[in-house]
C-alpha cells in the first residue's frame, strides 16, 4: 500500500518560517495566518504556489508530510540579557 503524502508551503515571512493557510484564486492571493491550521496541497499545486510567491519576492518552499499539521510551527527568538 502506498503512503500518501501531504504538501504543504512554507513562506519566510517577517523572519519567521509560516504555513499558507488559505488561497483566494478570484485574487491569486495567498495568505498565512499565524492562528490558523495550514493548508495541504496536492504536489503540483504546492510547486506551482511555492515558484510563484519566491517570484515575488517571498521566499517559499515546499514540505512533504505523511502526517496532517495541525498547526504552524514556532521557533522561539532568543532573548538578550540587558542585566549585566
């Protein structure tokens, strides 16, 4: 039986690394939001979409996952010790 896999893009964005939540095609839009769940793809979708936002300048790639995501993933910034 053969897996099957989900296809998510993942957009640098303000200096974090976020999940496309939802595509508007009326506008071509795509949108990442922070609180929402990220959206899966099939493969060619999620290319197409990946090589259309790193066109316009918002670097994009594309993650294969044999799980569903259920959330967006958050990379704490280390904080500066100011008290020295």
């Amino acid at each position: 039986m053969a897996l099957k896999y989900l296809y998510y893009v993942l957009v640098l964005s303000d200096g974090q690394a976020k999940f496309v939540t939802k595509v508007d095609n009326a506008t071509k839009t795509a949108y990442w939001d922070s609180n929402e769940k990220p959206m899966a793809f099939t493969k060619t979708y999620a290319d197409d979409l990946a090589l259309c936002l790193s066109i316009n300048f918002y670097p994009a790639f594309v993650l294969k996952s044999y799980h569903e995501l259920k959330g967006q993933i958050f990379i704490p910034k280390e904080k500066k010790d100011e008290e020295k």
